[in-house]
C-alpha cells in the first residue's frame, strides 16, 4: 500500500477573521465573536489580538469581556461563515472528492490519489494554502502527513498562516517533545492521569510498555502507543454524516411564560427547518431539551410518521411535546433547545407519483420564506406560533 497524503487545512481565528475582513477598522483589534455578555453567553471565536488577553472560545462571553475589556464583541453571523466556507470546501473537491469537512472551518483531505494530477501534496498543499488567500483573504494553516492525526498535528504547529509537513522520517522527532496532551483524543482529564504517573511528554509515553500504560489508562493503552509513534490508519470520511441538527437558547433570566417559550420554540424550529433544506437533508425524530433554573436538565423526543424538512409537521411535532411537558411539570426555564435527528438525504425513501398536494403546498410556503430570509435576513419573515401550543402556525 503506497503511503497516504493527506491534509489538515484549518482556518485561522475563522469566525472573528471573517468579521475582521467584512469591517476592515476591526483589522489588528481584539474582536470575540459569541453571545450577549449579559445573557449567559459563550465565545465561539476570537481574534489573534483577544487571545492575547486570554481570551479563547467556549469561555463565557462575561470572562472575555473581564480580560479583554476593550474587545469588539460581536454577534456571530452563521449564514455568513457558511458562506465562506462554501468557497473553501469547492475548493478543496477541485484537488480530491475524499474531503471530510470537521466544521465551517477545517477539513481532512487525502490526496494520495490525486498526486498524478497535481503533483505532490506538499504542493497541492501549498496551492491550497495560497488560493484560500486570493479568493478570501484569510489565512489558513496546512498540515501535510501521512496520516489524519498527523496531518492535524501539523496543521496546528505553526498557528496561525502555518505550513508544516511531517513525514516518515521527521515524524518521531517531531512527536516526543510535544506534551501528550498533542495526542488526539487526550482531554484534560486523561493527561491529568497520565502526568500523575510520570509521563508528560510523547516521548515519556512511548517509552513505556503496553501492560504499564494499560495499568494507567485501561483499553486506551494500544491506541495511545500508536499514535505516539505517529501511527494512525483511520480514513477520510468523504460525507460524514450529520447526526443531528439544532438550535437552543439561553435564557438572560429564567422563563415560565408560555407564549415566550413557545416563541422561542418556534423560531429554532423554523432555523432547523431551514438548515435541513439547505442540506437536503430530512429528519426522522426530533428532540427538545429543556434545562431548569437550577441546571436540571431533560430530553424528550419523539419520531414522526415519515422523514420531513418542512416546517408544518416538525413544529407541530416540536409542540406537541413541550404541551406534554408543560402539562407534566412546566416550571421556569434557563435553556430550550430543539434538534432534528435521524437525518436522510431529501430524495431517499418512497418517491411519490402523485405529490400529495397539501405536502406540494407547505413546501413552496417554506421555499418563499427561506428566499425572504435569504434576502432580508433571518428577522424578515416569522411564522406566529398560532396561540395554543400544538395549533398548527399561523402561515406568515
Ligand atoms: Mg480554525
């Protein structure tokens, strides 16, 4: 088997440098892209600039804002990054069809096939790397390796407008210096565990036998030795699937008024809605999560007759559980949440030769209003939730 090529590509700060090319008086400023600071709300991205204060994403947005007072705080724009990221991913499939995108901003790619064509990864990298900037004008940092762990590693050395490549011969050296929390996969926890018994570094761990380390970390013990010694034969994945599709909101105080909640409820599913036509994807069952003031929180599903992305039935699906719940226990909530799960392509399953008219109906309602969205923005066109929840909503 001829060695793998593949490559991590991985954006740089994706989020907030969007936001830094879009309003260029941002340019060399702290901008943290995340939710109200006064509503519970977390970074999703920030700014070489903010990092430099501390600042980095998942954190609270009122933490941020602590360290890095003077920070441009701005709302994230989804439908603008996936905008971007659309420019990027076709990219990406002009060198090879085997691209596993892991978000809006990084990708897997193997090229190992696609060397005859366009020369060796390296370049193929280099390419990439350089036709990001001209049709963006953002960075990205590039990792070439023989494998996906590998690759990732590299992609992540020279943060951020990183070129790095690891190959057979550099790969050990590379490797034991790094701290073993490097190692995909190893979290916090596990690198507390490991460092409590010594081993700090990817050479500390290679180091070890198999029967020592699986004293210390249990059935990991293999897979950690493999990858310690840059070895990794998991494929790129080309069409992941999704697993599930959401929305959720946190609450600045807790809620118990219905008519809010249901508006809330609402405006997630209609969101949801939409990202499965954009995908063409349908969902089978969908979810609500509810979390209570004092963090409690629960999950309650239900499968629909068929698979659908149409608004009507996922609403009416999504509202008649929260009645269920409402009537079960109600009180005051922190977070609600909807999410679409079972997905399948739009054209799977039973075709119809008669389109049920009522079915032919809904979606072209649905098709205006994701072009009003399209065109004026998510707040253009609501659907009123039609008073009771479970009523079927007021067509907007
Ligand atoms: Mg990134």
């Amino acid at each position: 088997m001829p060695v793998r090529q593949i490559i991590h590509v991985d954006m740089d700060a994706f989020y907030a440098s969007v936001e830094q090319l879009d309003r260029p008086e941002l340019q060399g400023k702290a901008v943290i892209v995340g939710g109200d600071p006064q509503a519970r709300g977390v970074v999703s991205a920030a700014s070489y600039e903010a990092r430099t204060f501390g600042v980095h994403s998942a954190m609270p947005m009122a933490q941020a804002v602590r360290l890095c007072p003077h920070g441009v705080i701005l709302p994230v724009r989804m439908d603008r990054y996936a905008e971007v990221s659309h420019v990027i991913q076709s990219l990406f499939e002009r060198y090879t069809p085997l691209v596993e995108p892991l978000s809006l901003d990084e990708a897997f790619l193997d090229v190992t096939d696609s060397r005859n064509l366009f020369g060796p990864a390296e370049q193929i990298g280099r390419r990439i790397k350089q036709q990001i900037r001209d049709q963006t004008h953002l960075t990205a940092s590039v990792g070439v390796a023989p494998n996906k762990f590998l690759a990732k590693l590299a992609s992540d050395l020279k943060k951020p407008d990183g070129f790095v490549v690891i190959t057979e011969q550099n790969r050990q050296e590379i490797l034991d210096p790094l701290p073993v929390g490097k190692i995909w996969g190893v979290g916090k926890v596990t690198e507390g565990t490991l460092q409590g018994h010594g081993i700090r570094t990817i050479a500390e761990l290679r180091g070890r036998t198999c029967a020592e380390l699986r004293a210390v970390v249990g059935n990991a013990a293999e897979e950690l030795l493999r990858l310690a010694c840059g070895e990794d034969d998991r494929p790129v994945e080309p069409d992941r699937e999704r697993k599930s599709l959401s929305s959720e909101q946190t609450f600045a105080t807790d809620v118990r008024e219905e008519s809010l909640l249901t508006g809330v409820l609402l405006e997630e599913v209609e969101e949801v809605a939409e990202r499965l036509r954009r995908h063409h994807i349908k969902a089978r069952t969908i979810t609500l999560k509810l979390r209570y003031g004092d963090f409690r929180t629960v999950t309650r599903s239900e499968t629909l007759h068929a698979a659908t992305n149409l608004t009507k039935p996922l609403w009416e699906a999504a509202a008649g559980v929260f009645r269920k719940w409402q009537g079960r226990s109600g009180g005051a909530l922190r977070l609600l949440g909807f999410a679409a799960s079972g997905l399948e392509p739009e054209h799977a399953g039973q075709q119809w030769l008669f389109p049920d008219p009522e079915q032919e109906k809904l979606k072209r309602l649905d098709e205006v209003m994701d072009r009003i969205r399209d065109r004026y923005g998510r707040r253009a066109a609501h659907r009123g939730t039609g008073g009771l929840p479970g009523d079927p909503p007021t067509p907007a």
